[in-house]
C-alpha cells in the first residue's frame, strides 16, 4: 500500500493485518472473492490481491470481473508486442487457458507450454531466451525486470499500460477471451498413472478430442501430491465441457478401480 501511495493512487487496504498465524487465510490472491466485493463496495477503479509473500497476484476489474494471471500476462504480451517491447515469446504451463493460446496466436506471439511450477515457467523462458511468462495462478515472471515471481513490480507493470493507454483493465483484458475449463479431480488406487497403460482411457480421450474437433483441449495429469488424476476438459461450450469432462472422469474412475 505505501508504494501505490507515494505514486499517487489513494489505497483502501484490506487484509494487510498478520499476526504470523493469518497469512493467506480467507485473503488475497487465493480468495479472490474478497478483492472483488471490495471493489464493488468502494467503486475502485482497480483491485490488487497478493498471496502472503506477493509473489502472486490477482486483479480485479471496476466492473468486479476476476483478471487471473492468464489475462494478465495476455494484456502484457500484446501491449509489449505492439510496441516492440517483448523479446520473442511467452510462457505458459499446461493448466493455461486454450483461450489465452488462442490469442497468442492471433497476436503473432510465439507460446509454449511447461509443466505447472514457476521453476519449470522458469526453466523454459532461459531455454527460450524470452522474458514473460507465468500460471493462471498469478505466479508471474518478468525477467527483464526481476529473477523471481513478485506480485508487486506485476501490478506496477499493469498500472503502468494503464496510464499510458488510458484504459481500464476490463477494456485491457480484452486481448483475450477465457474459455470454459472444468477440471475433475479422479482418486486412483493404482500408483502410477501412466495413460498408456489403459487403452480404454486413451481411446475415450480420443472420442473427446473428436468431439472438440480442434475448439479446446483435453489433459489428464497425475497430481505430484496426491493420489489423484486430474481430469481437465476445455471448449467453446460450458455445457459441452462439463459433460465431457464428467464422461472422461467417469471413464478414468472406472478403469482405475
């Protein structure tokens, strides 16, 4: 809050009272919903959400609309791609939104996906050569700027498109179009999970993708934590992303019985 204050902007802060035992608790960029009614409560003209150590960053609109790390990174990237600021592509992992992938293309930005972790979003933009990437999460890396996540110089990125083209961030959110995403976390009993081993699942995976015929994506990947498969389904149709997203679950229940 203070250095959002000494650059002029006037700050309604909440959340921002730790006792060492409420960090991220109910607050910030992981509750999302709080930055939100704020907004809506005060008519900001922006909302600014941080995770405890503000390596992450959640935005919110002055329309109440959620901006995760997807729109935001997609507004940066072709901003900076318009004013030949953005040195060569973006990062993202396998959780980003098809939709943000679909605006990379239409902006001309070359996109590859990493395994979700900032170290590997990490990894990839060294191999790359390339300086902008990040998750859905918020966890965003601006390598020109800083080595590591920090929610803080993100927002000040943002603020600053902001000042300069004179528009709000839902105009500037527009550079791209969310898609719906379902996910449907599939407790297995048989460690690990390697989808080659289940023609069935592969075969039901195929029927999906058919189905999509090119509109969305499908992923099935293993939680690194849990005894778990995540079952992710994404399309132009929420209705037809829920249903198929269930029908694969289904499948993957069934054959990992």
């Amino acid at each position: 809050p203070e250095l959002l204050k000494s650059l002029g902007a006037k700050v309604i802060a909440i959340g921002v009272n730790p006792n060492g035992l409420n960090i991220n608790k109910n607050c910030g960029s992981m509750y999302p919903e709080k930055i939100k009614s704020a907004v809506k409560k005060y008519k900001a003209h922006i909302g600014i959400s941080l995770d405890g150590d503000a390596d992450r960053i959640i935005m919110c609109d002055e329309k109440s609309n959620i901006i995760d790390g997807d729109q935001i990174i997609a507004a940066l990237a072709t901003r900076w791609k318009n004013k030949k600021m953005l040195r060569g592509g973006v990062v993202g992992t396998l959780m980003t939104n098809w939709g943000f992938e679909q605006a990379m293309k239409q902006h001309a930005i070359p996109f590859v996906r990493a395994s979700v972790g900032d170290r590997y979003v990490l990894e990839a933009l060294k191999r790359e050569g390339w300086t902008l990437g990040g998750e859905s999460s918020g966890h965003l890396l601006n390598l020109a700027l800083t080595t590591t996540g920090d929610g803080v110089i993100s927002a000040l990125q943002v603020l600053t498109v902001l000042k300069i083209t004179g528009k709000s961030l839902n105009e500037l959110k527009q550079c791209m179009q969310k898609t719906p995403q379902v996910m449907i976390n599939v407790p297995i009993f048989r460690q690990p999970f390697e989808i080659s081993h289940y023609p069935a699942i592969e075969l039901a995976v195929q029927r999906v993708e058919e189905e999509l015929a090119g509109s969305g994506r499908v992923l099935l990947r293993p939680s690194g934590t849990e005894p778990l498969v995540r079952v992710m389904v994404e399309g132009e149709s929420e209705e037809q992303v829920r249903r198929l997203a269930k029908t694969l679950a289904d499948e993957v229940s069934q054959e990992t019985a």
